[in-house]
C-alpha cells in the first residue's frame, strides 16, 4: 500500500494499516555462547571403546598397587594380582564415566596392568636386592633347591643337566626363566581380575 492512500486503488475498500512492534531480546538473557557448558559426559551415550589416553594412567596405578601387594600375603593364589587387575577397571571407570566396560574390556585393562605391574615387581626386586646385598642369599638359595631336585633324580643325564644351574650362567637363566613365568602369571591373573571386575561392576549397575 502506498504511503497516504487511505482506500486501495483497484476494490476502494479501505486499508488498515497494522503496525509490528520490533522483538528486542533483553540484555539479560545470555546467548547461546554464554551458557555455562555441561560436562562432556553429561548424557553421553555409553562407549564400549576402551580410551587408552584414561586407560594408561589407571592401569599404571593399578599395577604399581599389584606389585606392592605381590610383596604380602595377599601373593599366594594370586589374590594380590586378581585385585589389582579388578582396580585396574575401577579406576578406568572413574577416568571415564560413560564407558561401558565388558569382560572383554576388563580383561584387556587387567592385563595391561599385569604388564605393567610385573615390570615394577621386578624393578622392586632387583632394587631390594641390590640394596640389602641379598644376591649371595638368592644364589644360594637357588643352589640349594637345585641340589635338592638333583637329590631326587638320580639319572646321569638329569644330574648333569642340574649342575649346570649351578654355574653363573645356569643361575642367570634360572632367574631369566622365573622372572618370564612371573610376568605371564601377572598377565593372565590381572587379566581374570580385570574380567570379573567389570562383570560384577555391569551386574551392579545393571542389576
């Protein structure tokens, strides 16, 4: 409609001219940009993929907790490794909130901290050792337990393979051999752990 025409030129009838009140957003109310974020997890979908950048350093931590109860009572049956590959998921869990941790999963966490944890084990050992001068003691005692293997197989052959486990080399390869039965022992123990505690985690939250 043209400006001052109070009838339209084609019908004549008369035009109401309807004024739009222009919408001004109040200073108050912030934008988009403004608004506090949430946490990245918040409603995140749960993840079955294992975040290996969260894993690492709660694997590490559950190692190093394995190696030190690998030196208590806990060691016997493996308990002290089963615990530690279960922390292993725990502390995985806390890093990520959204992972959803399967067996799979927690076997895999556990067995990366029985890796883990059977390297400081063996670092711990072999600083203590040097530390309290005891490698006389274990070389002895691995002699005496050679001794007493040769003791009980009278065959020539046997009796000659022992002895050589009681030169130098024989002793270095006993502790290679013992030290590599150790690791996998940690890796399959940790790897249980990790497996059945994911399994009661899953089960608790999902009753």
């Amino acid at each position: 409609m043209e400006q001052g025409t109070a009838f339209c030129p084609q019908c004549r009838a008369p035009q109401i001219r309807v004024a739009v009140p222009e919408i001004v957003i109040p200073s108050g109310i912030a934008s988009d940009s403004t608004v506090t974020s949430l946490p990245a997890y918040f409603g995140a979908p749960l993840t079955t993929r294992i975040e290996w950048s969260e894993a690492l350093p709660a694997t590490a931590l559950a190692g190093l907790i394995t190696a030190l109860l690998m030196m208590t009572p806990l060691a016997y049956f493996g308990f002290g490794m089963l615990i530690g590959g279960s922390l292993s998921v725990v502390f995985y869990r806390r890093r990520v909130p959204v992972a959803n941790v399967t067996p799979g999963m927690g076997a895999r966490l556990g067995m990366v901290s029985g890796i883990l944890g059977g390297g400081i084990f063996a670092a711990l050992l072999s600083v203590g050792t040097t530390l309290f001068h005891a490698w006389d003691s274990v070389r002895a005692k691995l002699i005496e337990v050679v001794e007493q293997t040769a003791a009980r197989n009278p065959d020539p052959q046997t009796q000659q393979a022992l002895e050589f486990f009681k030169s130098p080399d024989g002793i270095v390869l006993l502790l290679t051999t013992a030290l590599i039965g150790a690791l996998i022992a940690f890796v399959i123990f940790s790897g249980l752990g990790g497996a059945l505690g994911a399994a009661f985690l899953r089960r608790k939250e999902h009753p």
